[in-house]
C-alpha cells in the first residue's frame, strides 16, 4: 500500500484500526488477496524444534529423584505372554526350549514328587490356568536345570544361588538364544511360586524361597536387552524368508490347514473347547494366509508378517 511501510502479523486488524477501511469494502478484500501468506513450515521441522524445546526444558529442569521399579502382575503375565509367544514362533533347530539336551541324562533318578505335582498346579487357577502343553513344558525345564546342576537331582539344589549360577546359568549362555534363558527363568519362578503357595515336603523356609523368586527376576531382567537384539534379529529372518502364493497355496493344502479348518468347525457354534496358545497360532497363521491369498496379485511377495 502506497504510503505505509509497517511490517506487521496480523493485516486485516492494522487496514481497519490504522487506515480505517471496513471489512466489506472491495479495496480492503483486494488488500488481503494481495498479501503474501507465511509459508507453512514441514512437518518434520516442527517436530524437531519440537522434541528440541523439549530436551532443552528437561535440562533446566532439577533433577527428580530415582524412584524404584516394581515388578507387577501385570508385567509378569505380559512377560510369560511374551516367552509363550516367542516359543510357539521360534523353532526347535535353533532353540531348544521344550527339549531337553542330549548331553543332559534325566533317566538316571525317578523325577521328585514335588516335579510331578508341579504339572497339575499349573494348570489349576492357583497356577494362572496353564493349558497342559505349557505346563509340561515349564516342568521339562525344571528337570532339565535339576540335572545340570545336581547329578543325584536333589530339589533343595534349586534353592542354591551359586550352584544355579556356575553350573545352569552359564550353560545356558553357551547354548540358548537370550529369551530361552529368560523362559527357564520363568519356570524356576513357578516353581518356587508354587513351593510358596502349597508348601510342599521341602526343607525350605518362605524366607529362602522368598529370596530366590527376587534373585531369578532379577537375572531375568539382565537379559531384557539381549532378547530384544534377539527379536529383531528374528523379525529380519522373518523378512528374509518371504511368502510367496506359491508358498501359501502349500500351506493351506497341508495337514496343518486342515487342522486350522477342523478346529474352526469344532469352534462354530456352542462349543466347551478351551483355545490355548498353540490354537491361537494356528488359526492366526490360517487366517493370515488367506488374507494374503485373496489380497495380492500372481507373482507379488509380501513378508511374513
């Protein structure tokens, strides 16, 4: 505007207060049109300056005392979701969860009574309701460790820290992926869950067992990183080996998709079948391939999801 050399935010306030024009008049709308509007930054730079106002408030800020982390029963039930999930999905040549290794031998004693009951308590709601399969598992692991540690396979030597730590703990190391070693953690801290609870003939106080379930915790949680590197690692296997309609074409014709199609019949309807983990894989898996089947083209690949 000839005359005015002000440089200011907002034009349509200062054409009305300061040269008096209304807002209907067709000078102030061709004033308006003529502005340059404020180009609109990216999104990408408003994050950063964003995140960087952020950062610069924290470091001003006093710092806050540590508060400790407490285990809750949420995170345990989250965690052993989390060993189920990895068991049902990693496989058996490149972790030996539920097999027992050959250079362990477990034939040489009958298992201990406590072993024994320990199957049926997880699977009462003492125990969280296991389904039998998990609970035969976690007891396999219990003998397991039992035979590394102790030839004679005395139970009172799960309660010995050092014995658990020279012998199974770096066992374990050399031989499984990081969140194996996190699931034999897991059955050690049933088992002493379940010693806590029933108070089986073991010479043990709730002390000791007390003790024990906070050590194994917090072993488990040493390796909380390297089972993480361990996942990624997993999910870039997983790109690797694309499915192609070839490859689910199989699938669904093999033995294992005419499970998937028995259960879903025994399902439909009223039905008293209880769905455990490896249910659920399979149909997840079921659904997933005719989903893909129906959705991509000849020829294309997609990575397993």
């Amino acid at each position: 505007m000839v005359g005015c050399s002000a440089v200011v935010k907002r034009l349509p306030a200062h054409l009305q207060t300061v040269h008096g024009f209304s807002p209907k008049s067709s000078k102030y709308k061709a004033l308006l049109s003529k502005a340059l509007p404020q180009p609109k930054r990216p999104y990408s730079v408003q994050m950063i300056e964003k995140r960087a106002a952020a950062i610069k408030r924290i470091e001003t800020e006093p710092p806050m005392p540590d508060i400790p982390v407490v285990d809750t029963v949420r995170n345990d039930e989250d965690e052993e979701m989390d060993l189920e999930d990895f068991e049902q999905t990693e496989t058996s040549t490149t972790c030996d969860v539920i097999l027992i290794e050959d250079d362990v031998d477990s034939s040489k004693s009958p298992d201990p009574e406590v072993l024994v009951t320990l199957a049926n308590w997880l699977q009462s709601p003492d125990g969280g309701k296991k389904d039998e399969k998990t609970a035969k598992q976690h007891v396999s692991q219990i003998k397991n460790i039992l035979s590394l540690i102790d030839a004679e396979r005395r139970v009172m030597s799960l309660f010995d820290c050092s014995l658990l730590n020279d012998k199974f703990v770096k066992y374990a190391e050399q031989k499984y992926v990081p969140q194996t070693i996190k699931s034999y953690f897991m059955s050690l801290r049933h088992f002493y869950s379940y010693v806590l609870a029933e108070k089986p003939v073991i010479d043990a106080t709730t002390e000791l067992v007390t003790q024990m379930i906070e050590k194994v915790k917090r072993w488990s949680s040493s390796y909380k990183r390297s089972s993480q590197k361990r996942k990624w690692e997993k999910m870039e296997e997983d790109r690797v080996e694309l499915v192609t309609p070839e490859k689910i074409q199989q699938f669904e014709r093999s033995q294992t998709g005419r499970d998937a199609v028995i259960l879903l019949g025994k399902l439909s309807g009223a039905h008293s079948i209880e769905i455990t983990q490896s249910h659920y894989t399979l149909l997840r898996d079921f659904f997933f391939s005719c989903k893909f089947r129906s959705t991509m083209q000849t020829g294309q690949e997609c990575c397993q999801t």
